[in-house]
C-alpha cells in the first residue's frame, strides 16, 4: 500500500486553477521529484498536501486515512512535514529555539537536536545563532532540521536550492542523501533537473497545473524530461503523455 496517495486533486487560486486533476502515488521510502516551470503548480501541491492550502476537490490519503478537512497541524501530528520556499524561519530565535519548535507534533521518534546537528555539521557551531544571522545554507539547513524534529514519515521539500551558491547546493545535498539512505520518504521540489533526477527514484514534470510526464528516474531521459517541461512532449492514445 502507497504511503500517499493524490487522487485527482483539484487547487485554487481564486478563479486560478493552479493544479488540475492531479493523481499519483508515493510509496514508503521512495523519493519523488517534482519539476516544472515556475506556475506549474508545484508548490500550490505541496502546499496543498500539508493541508496548508484548501483542496477544491479530490482526495490525499496518508497511511490509509482520508485526509479530506484535516487540517495542516493535524498533519503534521499524522507524519507530514513541509519546509516551505523561503525557509520562514523565525529570524529573533536561534538556531536550536527554531529546531524545538519541531518537537510541539509531540510525535515519537529518533529526531533530536544533537541528530539534527550531526546530519548538518555546519550547524554546530552556529547552534545559539540566531536564524537571521545565518548564511542561506544554514537556514536551509535549519528549516530542514526543525522539519525532521517532528520526526516525519514524509518529507516535503520546496525548492530546496533556491538562492544558494552551487557550493552551498553541495554540502545540503549530501546531507540529504544521508535522509533517503536511511528510508526517509521524500517528495522534493527542485529546479535543477540534474540534481532532481540523480536523487530520486520516480519523477512528475508538471506543465500548467497538470502532470505533464511521469516516471522513473533511472529509466526517463533528460530530453523527455525537458521536453515536457516545456510543452514540447508527445501525446500518447487518449491525450496521455508518450
């Protein structure tokens, strides 16, 4: 059985319909990239996952259980956890105050600050820094980590690099990976598709609030991929993407 499950989800923005019929699986331990051009919908799914942005219509179960008016903090109690684009730490507390701040889920679980700290050594001897004083890699790193605090079953990342230097990109990537080796179920937003394909085993390009492309990472290429990040990939019998 699927950890999660989105069936025909439907997102809006207003009148904006951000993400149109979404349907896909995820399944314990796996990581999935999401990809696509900016206003594809990305983040309005993720967001909508975490139960921070109101389904139109559709249904996400989680472990079995129908999510539909759960609400995003009771999510997060039943395994969910989002680190949002922009990280939105709080900027006055420090680095270890906001990795607390994971633990208010009160779930059971292995995530602590030293684990935290050991998985992103950068972090050590920033540790009673306050996060408005952190460079863009360690507030990364500081939003990951108070996530992880909640010890979560799924992991959902937005935009994980986003305005960080290639070196910065690096040093958070290897600690991720740290994450998917020991089983951590991921769905990761990423805009470097390199990075994205070599971290994940399935992935969704989407295109306009739709899932343009989908499948494994090992077996699609990059040109499909771009493709259809782009529009330009061919349709199958029924409209489905070749």
């Amino acid at each position: 059985m699927s950890l999660l499950s989105v069936e025909d989800l439907v997102v809006r923005h207003g009148l904006l319909q951000a993400v149109r019929g979404v349907s896909f699986d995820v399944a314990r331990g796996e990581t999935l990239a999401l990809v696509g051009a900016n206003g594809a919908g990305k983040t309005t799914l993720l967001r909508a996952i975490a139960g921070a942005h109101q389904a139109a219509s559709g249904r996400v179960t989680f472990d079995g259980a129908d999510l539909s008016g759960v609400p995003s903090h009771e999510r997060v109690r039943k395994g969910i956890a989002l680190v949002p684009e922009g990280r939105r730490l709080f900027v006055q507390m420090t680095v270890e105050e906001n990795l607390l701040l994971g633990r208010s889920a009160d779930r059971a679980g292995d995530w602590s600050v030293e684990r935290v700290l050991e998985t992103f050594p950068n972090l050590k001897p920033r540790r009673h820094a306050r996060a408005g004083h952190l460079s863009g890699g360690e507030q990364q790193a500081t939003a990951i980590g108070r996530a992880l605090m909640s010890n979560p079953d799924l992991l959902l990342l937005d935009e994980v690099s986003l305005g960080l230097s290639p070196l910065i990109v690096d040093r958070v990537y290897a600690s991720l990976q740290e994450l998917i080796s020991s089983g951590t179920t991921i769905i990761l937003v990423e805009q470097d598709l390199n990075r994205a394909l070599s971290v994940s085993n399935k992935v969704i390009c989407m295109l306009e609030g739709r899932i343009a492309l989908a499948g494994d990472s090992m077996t699609v290429s990059r040109d499909e991929v771009t493709k259809a990040y782009f529009g330009l990939h061919r349709k199958g019998a029924g409209g489905v993407p070749a």
